[in-house]
C-alpha cells in the first residue's frame, strides 16, 4: 500500500515500527470516527479529516482493509481484531495497523464522552491527537485543557477575548492585575498587551518565580508578537528576548485585534493540551503588517551569555556577529525539553518519502573518467599508494556488502550517508593529477578536470599547498535538509567529523602524515571541485592534506623570502600529529572493527566496568579535540558507582549524584538510548570556539565531536561493547543534570554504551 505519493513496502514499515521502541502502536486502536474513508478507483481509498489527506493505494486488497477498518472502534486488541476478521492473518492486521498509524490515522482506545457544549471540541482532539503524539487519544487531550486554571495578565480587553475563548474550549482561565497576583498552580500565564505602554515584564518575571510557563503576546500598530513561551531555566528569559527584538511600537488597531487574539488563544489552547508542535519555546510568531500583505516569519530567540537569569556568564555576543548567528542557529535546532517537545518529531524516520531519500544512492558525475578502485582491506594499503587511498575512502564513506544489500561503513545521521569524498591530487602514483570525485556506489574515482595548483592552494587558504593528494569532504545538505530540515546541518558536520576521523585514524596507521587545511575558502574550495553549492545542495564540511611524512618535513632553517608566507601557511594549519605509539596502544583497535561496528540501540541492564569506561575515555581524548567528556553511569559497579563523572584527561571524577532513568530520557530524544547503563556527552567550549573563529567556529567544533565519537564507536566495538551515537540531546535535560551552561559547556553529540540484551 502507498500513502500518497512514495511507495514503502507496507510489511517492511510494519516490521520496522514494531521493533522501534519509540513508537508505540495503540494497543486497541481506534479510528476516529469523524474520518471520511473514500474509495477511490478501482484500489484507493482516501482518508480525510486528520491533519492531511492520506491516498493509500495498491495491491492489498481492499475489501481486506476495509474489514479491519470496521474493527479499529477502540475497544479491541490486535488479536481481537484478527480474531473478528477471519479473512486477515495476525500480520495482515498487524500491518494495516501500522500503516494506519504512521499516517496519522489513530487513536488508542475510546475517551469518555464530552459534554454536549464540548462535542466539537472533542473531535477536534480526536482527529489531531496524533499531530503530537502527546496523548494517547482525545480524552487525554481534553483532560489536560477541561477547567485548566489558566491566567491571563496585562492589557484588560485583550485578556477578557482570550479569556473567554478559552473557556469555551472548557478551560477555567482567570484575570490577575498584577505582578502580585497569585500565580500558582497555573499550567500557564497568557501576558498580554495591545498598548504599547504596557509592559509585560514584571508579570512574566512574576511566573518565572512561580515556576509557571509565560506566552507573551505584543500586538503594535503594524507588528504582531505570538510568542515566545517563556519557561524559567528552559528557555530563553524576557530580558534575552528583549536584547535581540525590539517590540512592536504602536497600539494595536481594534479592527483586527480580535483575530490575532484568536490566534494566540488557540496557541495557549494547543500549549495546554499538547496537541500542537511547540516551536514557542526557542522563538515567537511575528506578523508584520507590509504594502505587501501580511507577511509571517518565526523569529528566533535563545538563552544570553552574560545574562544571570539564564544562568550563562561571561561578556555578552554582539547581536550583529556571526557568533551570535551560530549561537542563535544552535539554539533554533536544539530539542525542546520534553515538557513541551513532541513525541511525534522521531516519527519522520519512517515517512515514505525519508526511507526512500535514505536509500537513494548518490549521483555520479556523468561522462568523468573512471579509475576503478581496488576493494583491498586497510591491511593491504601503506604508504601513499592507490590501494591505501582506495581503503580511506572505502572505510570512511564507502559501502560494503551485508546480506546481498549495500551498506555504508561509517555511521551516518539517520542513516543518510551526507558526505561525499573529493580528492585533490597533485602527485601520486596510479592517479592521475587533479579533481577526483569518490563515487561510493560503484567503489571508483571519477576525474573531473585539473586545476592550477595556485587555485588549489589559494582555495586550500595557503601560500602554497604542497601535500600530494588531498582528500576534501562535501556534505549533501540539502539532501538531509528533506528529513531534517534546519538541523541537518548539525548531523552534516558531525557526521564529517565521523568521515574525518576515520580517514586520519587509517592514515596515520598506513604511515602517512597529514594536515588539515582549516583555512580552506569553502566558496572556492566548491568550484574548485565543482559540487553544486546551489541551494545549499553541498556545504565544504574539511579538508585534509595526506602524503609521506618524509617527504614533507619541513626545513625551515633553509627559508629565505618565503618566511612570511610559510609563517602565514603554518599558522593556518593544524597538523595533526599521528598518535604517540603509547597512546594508540591503550586502545586497542582492529581494522575488523571498522566494519563489523553497528548501530546497537537496546541494552541489557548490565554495567559497564570502570576499565571499559577508562578505555573509552581515553580513546576520546586521543581523538585530540578540545572537549569534555562526561560520563552519565546509570548502572555501577563496585569500581564506578552509578553517578555523573568527568573524565578531566587522566580520571574520571566524580562530579553529580546517580542518574535516574527519567533523567536519562529527559536528556534525549530517544527512550531506548536512555535506557543504556552509560552515556557519554561531549561538551565544547562554544564561547571560546565562537570568539576565535565566528560562525566558523561552530562547524570546527561540530567537527570535532563527530571525530572524538568515531573514535570512542571504533574501540567499543573491538573492546565488544555496543554503541549508538546520537545527535537528539535535549539540553536542557542535560544541563539540569550536569550544572553545565550549554554554552561554555555545549553539549554536542552523545555515546549511548552497553551490552546486547541478548547475551
Ligand atoms: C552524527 C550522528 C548522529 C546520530 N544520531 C542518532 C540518534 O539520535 N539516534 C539514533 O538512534 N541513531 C543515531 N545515529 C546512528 C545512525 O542512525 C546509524 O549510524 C545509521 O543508521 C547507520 O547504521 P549503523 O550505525 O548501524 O551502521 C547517529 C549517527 C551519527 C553519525
Ligand atoms: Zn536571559
């Protein structure tokens, strides 16, 4: 069957739902009633009334469907419905009840009735609890919002019509005059103001105190403000707002006043009832009145440096910097905490047109000159030979074959295999100078054209680039943007670092030496290698010189004129200095781990030992990057008690009481992983990565954390324990925990660790 559009083999999603423990079927699932289901020709059937029109269409048969559909009242179980459905097998009705549900289709068993004034409202709820997933059915829904003792503040008119909107969605809302007034007990306050004399702040920073969550509302002459929702130590506070938006001058024109108060009474409805996705809590609507029309953007807001109430010290970012662009950017893509996120978000894995997207291999270059590359293991490549180039890029964004299906080596965001591998050569045996692309389906390099080594050195940022062969990562944004929307560009940079770390791991292992060129000039780094930067299609992600550590060395003694370029060159480079043999020999390491190494997600309640945990730490910290590690221990041991550690180099310190498996879930996305006896956050010091290299900076440390995980994925699998790195960090949930400020202490990727439930 075919929701709309992109054809997923229905059994396949069926299979692939069940075994994920994040979502959870309903248990005696329930159509909703006010649902239309139209057959379409002769093998649709359209379903309309949720929150989109859902086409299900092929070979299944369609009276089969509608058989089980006439079951799905909410009162039966799986095995019930098969049971009243002799026609249907276990897994007949098992799929269709997937298939329903990751359309959006269900409820999970039957609500109390509503009260008659509240019909419509009820099946409003029914219809779009699955938006969010945050009730199971309706009458969750309308549990939270039935007499909710909201309040409303601010401009007293305006108050009074969201007020009484309110309560004919069955909440219980009441007026406070002031900052005084008693707030507690409030799921939330409604601050509102339509003169631009009002000033909302002392009512908002009264529910801080109370601990009650705030919705500004401003509506000036030619400007409306829905937003943001204001959550004391979650969100960004008033006064951070406030230093990155000026609010709307003006009074509101009581012509249109009404609406915009609809609207933001239908945002606190939603906020209540957590049937909407909140995106409140790091930005707010804004409506600005234009020659044009009325034009909608969702602005961003975000926790301050320097601010006390955020929590965060040091000097404040300029609002007009490109650090505060990467900060606002990071803020704008981070998880909401769970109090107000939605279970929905983990859903888009297994939305047709994402599966389909995951699976799509990459384009090659049509009409290039293909050398096709030797499938030789690592073991076979030393020294800069094809054979060790053809391994690097194998093992570091290539394919093997499992169970007669193509699978990418290294670990990717969602499985999506972002980066793409270009090679620059300047001299090297069996390959021709110039522009390689890697082609990883078909294992080959595609030669693309040979610049002029001044362009190549000029878009590598150096005087001259002298490595003979240097290997350039792309990532396919765009690609990821159709799943991920704004975040992908997070995963592309950690999934680079990934990239990156394998490639300098098997480098250094095959005795070459290398160099990143962390000045490279993205724009004329993409022409140079001709990826389409068009619509962000590819964004340069690094760029790394490999060649003979001989022939490279340096004399610098011998330099006449050149010093000042060379100086310049050398300081824009960061060698990385292969790692000591004493270092390496701490973590033990095989090529096989390379590509034995999967995503494991479901743990057994089994610790791991502190000698494992040390193993691990330290082949982070020889992945070399700037960062903190901090080690959640939920299961102990004798040797490491469960608690939260530090891992300052040489130790693990402890630094914080035991994590309860709640606090785990509130600090990822993702309830298996939370469920791992160990979980390994890197931090980064944003601030300082902000202020030396602006915006830069971010991608750099993204990068980093990507490589410090490769590294610490690579040894848990030689040493046999089971890994899954994971990029959904609820932030807050995470500083809650560790007193960090996610600013001078950012966490950006975790490590989820433990033993097969099976052994
Ligand atoms: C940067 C990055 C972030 C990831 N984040 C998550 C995550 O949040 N949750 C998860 O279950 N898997 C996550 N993964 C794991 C990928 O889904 C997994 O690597 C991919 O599907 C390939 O499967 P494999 O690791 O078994 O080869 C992440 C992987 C990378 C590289
Ligand atoms: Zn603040």
């Amino acid at each position: 069957m075919k929701p709309s559009g992109t054809l997923v083999p229905a059994d396949y999603l069926g299979s692939v739902v069940l075994a994920d423990l994040e979502l959870q079927p309903p248990r005696k699932p329930r159509l909703p009633p006010e649902i239309v289901v139209v057959p379409v020709g002769p093998d649709k059937i359209l379903f309309e009334g949720a929150k989109r029109t859902q086409v299900l269409s092929g070979t299944s048969s369609r009276t089969l469907l509608f058989s089980v559909l006439e079951q799905l009242d909410g009162t039966r179980s799986w095995e019930e419905i098969a049971a009243a459905v002799p026609k249907a097998s276990f897994t007949d009705v098992s799929t269709i009840i997937t298939l329903l549900f990751s359309c959006g289709l269900l409820e999970d068993g039957v609500s109390p009735p509503p009260p008659d004034e509240l019909r419509d409202l009820d099946s409003f709820f029914g219809r779009f609890v699955d938006v969010t997933r945050n009730n199971r059915n309706r009458g969750e829904a309308m549990a939270r919002l039935y007499r909710a003792p909201v309040v409303t503040a601010g401009s007293a008119g305006a108050a009074e019509m969201i007020a009484v909107q309110l309560s004919e969605a069955s909440a219980a809302p009441r007026f406070v005059d002031d900052a005084d007034g008693d707030l507690a007990g409030a799921p939330l306050l409604i601050a509102v103001a339509t003169e631009e004399r009002e000033d909302l702040a002392p009512i908002i920073a009264a529910a801080r105190r109370s601990g009650v969550p705030a919705l500004h509302v401003r509506i000036g002459r030619n400007e409306v403000q829905i937003g943001p929702l204001f959550i004391a130590g979650q969100t960004a506070c008033y006064d951070c707002f406030r230093a990155l938006h000026d609010l709307p001058p003006g009074d509101a024109d009581p012509l249109r006043a009404p609406m915009w108060l609809s609207l933001a009474a239908l945002q606190a409805m939603h906020l209540i009832s957590r049937t909407a996705d909140v995106r409140l809590g790091a930005g707010f609507e804004s409506y600005e009145n234009t020659r044009h029309g009325t034009i909608h953007h969702l602005r961003h807001v975000a926790r301050l440096p320097g601010c006390p109430t955020c929590g965060i010290a040091g000097p404040p970012i300029d609002p007009d910097s490109p650090a505060m662009l990467a900060w606002l950017y990071h803020n704008s893509v981070g998880m909401p905490p769970r109090e107000i996120g939605s279970r929905r978000v983990h859903q888009r894995h297994y939305l047709a047109q994402n599966i389909e997207e995951t699976k799509r291999p990459a384009d090659p270059y049509h009409g290039a000159t293909v050398t096709p590359l030797p499938s030789a293991d690592f073991a076979n490549g030393s020294g800069l030979r094809l054979e060790t180039i053809a391994a690097l890029l194998r093992h570091a964004a290539g394919f093997q074959e499992v169970e007669g299906e193509p699978r990418r080596i290294a670990p990717t965001g969602g499985g999506m295999g972002s980066p793409e591998l270009f090679v620059i050569v300047r001299a090297m045996d069996g390959l021709r100078p110039g522009i390689h692309h890697y082609h990883a389906p078909r294992h080959v390099l595609e030669w693309l054209y040979e610049p002029a080594a001044a362009d190549i050195s000029a878009a590598l940022g150096a005087a001259s680039w002298d490595w003979p062969c240097t290997i350039v990562g792309a990532g396919a944004l765009r690609k990821l943007h159709s799943k991920y929307a704004n975040f992908a560009y997070r995963l592309v940079n950690l999934d680079a670092g990934i990239a990156l770390h394998i490639l300098g791991d098997l480098a250094s292992r095959s005795g070459l030496a290398m160099a990143e060129a962390t000045d490279a000039h993205d724009e004329a780094l993409a022409q140079l290698i001709r990826v389409p930067r068009k619509d962000n299609r590819y964004v340069i992600t690094f760029a790394l010189g490999v060649g003979v550590a001989t022939a490279t060395t340096r004399r610098f003694t011998k330099l006449g004129a050149r010093i000042l370029d060379v100086l310049v060159d050398q300081s824009n480079l960061a060698e990385r200095p292969a790692p000591p043999a004493a270092r390496r020999a701490a973590a033990p390491w095989n090529a096989a781990a390379l590509l034995t190494r999967r995503s494991q997600r479901t743990y057994a309640e089994q610790a791991v030992p502190r000698s494992t945990i040390q193993t691990l730490a330290i082949a982070a910290r020889d992945a070399g990057a700037p960062l903190r590690q901090w080690w959640l221990v939920r299961l102990g041991s004798r040797e490491l008690p469960p608690g939260i550690y530090e891992f300052d180099g040489d130790d693990l310190l402890r630094r914080g009481a035991a994590p309860e498996l709640d606090d785990l879930r509130r600090c990822l996305n993702q309830t298996g992983l939370a469920a791992a006896p160990a979980i390994l956050f890197f931090t980064a010091n944003l601030a300082a990565a902000l202020r030396a290299r602006g915006a830069r900076g971010y991608r750099e440390t993204l990068l980093q954390a990507g490589a410090a995980c490769a590294s610490v994925l690579l040894t848990a699998e030689s040493l046999g324990v089971g890994a899954c790195p994971t990029a959904g960090i609820v932030e807050y949930g995470f500083r809650r925990i560790t007193g960090c400020d996610g600013y001078h202490d950012c966490p950006m990727i975790g490590v989820t660790l433990g033993y097969s439930p099976e052994e």
